[in-house]
C-alpha cells in the first residue's frame, strides 16, 4: 500500500474523471512491477552478501557483480532467487570460478528435486 501512495501521481491520471476500470487495471499491473522490480532489487542485495561471504577473499568485486547478473539471467523467478539466497552454501560451487548462472541453476534445480524426493 505504502509503493501505492508514493507512486500514485505516477500511476494514475492528473484528473479523477479520467479514472476508470482499464485505468486501475493498468495501475494495479504497473504496481505488481513495481513490487517485483523493488523485491528484485533487495534480493540482488542479498545475493551479493551470500557471495560475498561464501566467496570471501576469493573473488574481486566486478567478478560478484557479473555473477549477479549471470544468476539473474539464469535464474528468473523471484521465488527461485529467494531459494537461492536461503540455500547458497548448498547450491554455489566450491571454487568461484566455476559459479555461473547456468550452473547455480542447475544446481538449485537438482537441490529443489532432492527436497521433494525427501518429503515424498
């Protein structure tokens, strides 16, 4: 509600004659970005410090920074990404060159089916 308030003036028209159903619908649409794109952002933050600490003295800054990226590439849901943050130690490779996108992903993959396997 609080991303709502603050980004009303972007998200709604000048005038409230202008407000109809389509425009609330494009609202509430631009809204869910808006809360993905700020939830992406944090999770980015939070990546950064799993590598950072799993990584420790082993990695240059611009090397996290194109890891990020590459996870964010590879890894596309938020809910994966969170699944990731939780699991980092598991999922991450033990020397970080090896750490790409395509092999976190695959990575979490396997863990996400591992944990299934078990509750089954």
């Amino acid at each position: 509600f609080r991303l709502f308030v603050r980004r009303a003036n972007t998200l709604l028209p000048e005038s409230i004659d202008l407000i109809d159903s389509s425009v609330l619908s494009n609202a509430r649409s631009q809204l869910l970005i808006m809360k993905d794109d700020t939830k992406r952002k944090r999770l980015s933050a939070d990546v950064e410090i799993r590598l950072r600490n799993i990584y420790f003295d082993r990695v240059e800054r611009t090397a996290v920074e194109d890891m990020i990226n590459s996870i964010y590439d590879n890894v596309l849901s938020l809910e994966d990404i969170q699944f990731f943050v939780q699991y980092a130690s598991k999922v991450l490779p033990t020397s970080p060159d090896d750490a790409t996108g395509e092999t976190i992903w695959k990575n979490i993959l396997e863990l996400q089916n591992e944990l299934i396997a078990k509750r089954e």
